[in-house]
C-alpha cells in the first residue's frame, strides 16, 4: 500500500493506522510537499502535490514495489490518488479512499463561507508555528493564505471529479464521516454534512460498484477510529500481502 496524507496531515500523524495497517501488509507513507520531513517550496497546488504523489510512485525499485500498489488516500490524499489512477491506467491495484474526493454537487465554500475558511486557515497556520514547531515530523511549513487558497482549489477539483471516477476501472473502497464538520447546529457545519453526504449518494448512483462504508465521525476519523478503518481496508484488499 501507498498511503497518502491530506492538506496539514503528515504521516507522523497517520503513525496509528501506518502501524496498524503494517502488521499484514506493506506500506509506504510520504510527506507532501511543505509537511513533515518534506523539504518546502516555492508554491503549494493540486497539481504540485500530485506530482509529489506521482515522484513517489515512480521509484518503486526505491520503493522496493513488486506489484501494483493499493492507493490509501486521506482527504486531500484520496483526490491526489483518484487523480493518478485516472491518469495512469495499469499501474494501481485499487483505491482506499478516506473522507476525500467526494464529488460534491455544488460548492462546499460559498461567499459566505469564506470568512470562517479565512479564520480557519488563520487558526490552523498560528497552531503549526506553535505546537509542533521542534517536531520536525509534524510539522507544516504552509502560511494560511496557502491553506485558505487550496481549500478553494480543492472545491473546484472535487466539482469535476466524478469524470475522473469514469476513468477508472480498479476495485475503490470509500471510507466516509458522516459528520464531516461535526455534530454543531449551526447552519453552516448542517449544511456542510447534508452536502458531504449527497456527494457521496451522487457518487454510488454513477459507480455503483464502489464500496462505500461511513463511520459516525467527523473528519478526524482518521485519528478517533484508526482502528476501525484499519479494519475496513483490511477487507477491502483481500488479505495480508505476500
């Protein structure tokens, strides 16, 4: 397996599930571009962390690759995997996709989002300058107009994505929260789980051979239910690894 971190994620953060998983299979996690142990660079996008996922997948006599890998990607890491698979036909085994590359049925960030995304991004750049500024495994190096200006980009990638679905034709397991802002009554967190959910509906109409499997979480599920999730994509990909 390749596992692929989301925006502000690294794989130090992931350590539970990475270990979980490594106990029946092999796994190879990585740092994008500006997290963790990954070095920083002149500019964050879609595309430079595709290519980030796409410069990995490309050693795998590095890599120690014998086979085509099953892509595991969170958040931002399963739009960057379903993005690879439909560019390079052959050359995966499948995809575990964790509370990403939903393909949304109309925009996640309105106009009246964008000062709470602002304020979000804000919150989040302070907190990496602070709490894990000596650790260099979790730390991320993004100021928060970057985080703020790949959110909005990431919203326009997911509004296309279900072309990308078309394209491929490997197994695809979908982890999903059913809460992705969280249980708050506020308008806003109601209408951003009611959407989350029917991008995932939209999605199961076009393919329904998707697996889809949703865990009464947020979008920390990735951290409160490692565990779980361990075991799902345990039975997605059939077994341990030879």
């Amino acid at each position: 397996m390749v596992l692929c971190p989301g925006l502000n994620s690294t794989q130090a953060d992931l350590y539970e599930l990475i270990t979980l998983l490594r106990r029946d299979h092999e796994v190879v996690a990585f740092d994008l571009r500006g997290h963790g142990l990954a070095s920083a660079a002149d500019r964050y996008s879609f595309d430079a962390f595709l290519g980030d996922l796409a410069a990995v997948l490309a050693e795998p006599g590095c890599l120690g690759l014998d086979a085509a890998p099953v892509l595991v990607g969170y958040s931002l890491g399963a739009d960057l995997a379903v993005h690879y698979a439909s560019e390079h036909p052959g050359t995966v085994a499948g995809l575990v996709l964790i509370d990403g590359a939903n393909p949304l049925p109309e925009p996640f960030i309105t106009e009246s989002d964008l000062a709470a995304f602002r304020a979000m991004a804000d919150g989040l750049a302070a907190r990496h300058g602070t709490e894990h500024a000596g650790d260099a495994a979790r730390r991320v190096l993004l100021s928060a107009q970057d985080i703020h200006r790949l959110n909005l980009e990431i919203d326009t990638v997911r509004s296309a994505i279900l072309d990308r679905y078309r394209r491929i034709d490997r197994p695809i397991s979908m982890i999903m929260s059913t809460s992705i802002a969280g249980d708050g009554a506020g308008e806003r967190a109601s209408r951003h789980n009611r959407l989350w959910r029917a991008g995932v509906d939209r999605l199961v109409r076009e393919r329904p051979d998707i697996s889809v499997r949703r865990l009464d979480a947020d979008h920390r599920l990735v951290f409160t239910h490692a565990a779980e999730i361990a075991e799902i994509i345990r039975s997605a990909v059939g077994g341990p690894a030879s």
